[in-house]
C-alpha cells in the first residue's frame, strides 16, 4: 500500500507567497472587459486581439494561460522569448508570437525564424535586414510599424509625417507583409488622441491592424479602434522592473 498522504498543513504558506496571481480568472476578466468596450463601441468581441504580454514571466505562468485558452503572446526581447518559446510552440502548434520590443538588426535572423508577428518596424535599415531574411528563409511573419505618435526624441517609432514615405519603402519597393500599425503613447499624456491619431493614419494608408493599448488603457484603445490590445500586468501580475526599459 502506498503510504498516505500527509494532511495538508492549512497554514503553511506556499513557496511562492501570495504573489501567484489566478491567471484564468484574471483571463476570463479580462475577455469580459475586451467584450464590453468592444460592444459599446458596435465593434464584436472577435475583432479585438488579446495580446497576453508575458515578458519577465515564467514559462509555467504562460502553461497556465495557454490551459486557459490564450494563445495569442507578446514578448518585448527576442532573446528572452529563445528561452521560453520553441517548447511550447512545440506543445501548443497554434500558438502565435508577437514581438513588442525593439529590434536590433544583428537579431533579425532570429527574431524571423520564431515571432509570428514583429510589431516594432521603425526604421529602413531594419526594413531592409528583414526583407532580405525573409527572402532568404521563405518565413514571413506580419509586420506592423511603430509609430512615435507623441514624436518624443528619445523612443522608437516612426515620425507621424514620414510614415507614409516609410511605408512605400517597406512594403512596396521591399514586399515586406506590412498589415498594421503599433504605438505607445507618453507616459505623462492622455492616451486617447495618440490612438486616434494612429487609426488615423492607418486609414490613410489603407492599413488594417491597430496594436494599441495596455493594461491601463486598452479600453479606450478598443473604442478608438484597436484590433490588438497589449495586455501584461493585468494577466500576469505586476513586474519586477526590468533593465534598460
Ligand atoms: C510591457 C509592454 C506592454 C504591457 O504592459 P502592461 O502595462 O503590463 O499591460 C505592452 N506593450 C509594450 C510595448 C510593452 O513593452
């Protein structure tokens, strides 16, 4: 006979604390919420992508929202992602893979080969770097162009007024598979005009796909017309602060 289970010990505390944050509930909150904004705004809940932002989590916190039904990730390192993805694409074959973070071109190769969507084009050189892997491996994830719709000096995007010159370079003369556009609004600003302003231009620019907004604005990102939401500390829990972001 096996021997008995121990009785638990209702007053030990788990080797994690209290930190361990129910993630298929906060999912199924979340899917509500996403539901709401959308029908507010006579959008459907389909239309409305939850990006589930996993960087700096663990990979048993990504199983337990993978066992929830999400399957739809954001990581904002390529190198982070190597660590934790290739095992459970391997396990869940549908599972897609979206790059949030800068890209640096000596990543490229990378980045091409294990992200199914890279959200963070944002200059010609890495348009080139990635048309030329592209080419070379037959891979062809989406890409959407970061925009700096707040033209802060010191981040990442594409001026509002050059984007349509970056465009017809990106995806006309190179063929890359540019579908959509991506932003992150100052800190410091009320969101909403950057969203608007971003639907804007991808109207212009006959542009589909809007990856805007985050934990504490994805609402107002759906409402503005937003087809991808960011979503990682109101799924994961909150995150240690990471270096250089
Ligand atoms: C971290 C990150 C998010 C998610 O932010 P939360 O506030 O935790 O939801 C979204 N987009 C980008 C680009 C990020 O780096």
């Amino acid at each position: 006979m096996p021997p008995a289970e121990p009785e638990p010990d209702k007053n030990a505390t788990r080797p994690d604390g209290d930190a361990d944050p129910p993630i298929a509930a906060n999912l199924r909150a979340l899917r509500s919420a996403i539901e709401a904004a959308a029908i507010q705004s006579g959008r459907q809940a389909e239309d409305v992508t939850l990006v589930a932002v996993s960087k700096t989590k663990p990979a048993a916190m990504i199983e337990a929202a993978l066992e929830a039904g999400q399957r739809v990730f954001g990581e904002n390192r390529v190198q982070e992602a190597e660590t934790k993805f290739p095992t459970l694409k391997t396990l869940y074959p549908d599972l897609l893979l979206h790059l949030i973070g800068p890209l640096q071109t000596n990543k490229t190769q990378n980045a091409v080969a294990l992200f199914d969507v890279i959200e963070t084009l944002d200059r010609p050189k890495l348009a080139r770097a990635l048309a030329r892997e592209m080419e070379k491996t037959g891979r062809r994830p989406h890409i959407l162009i970061q925009v700096n719709t707040g033209e802060e000096p010191q981040k990442a995007g594409i001026a509002p007024q050059e984007l349509e010159d970056f465009l017809a370079l990106a995806r006309d003369d190179l063929g890359l598979p540019v579908v959509g556009l991506m932003c992150i609004p100052p800190v410091e600003d009320p969101p909403a005009p950057h969203f608007a302003l971003l639907a804007k231009l991808a109207a212009k620019c006959g542009l589909t796909e809007l990856s805007m907004g985050m934990s504490a604005d994805f609402e107002t990102g759906i409402r503005l017309g937003a087809t991808h939401v960011r979503v990682g500390s109101a799924l994961f829990g909150a995150r240690a602060p990471q270096m250089g972001t």
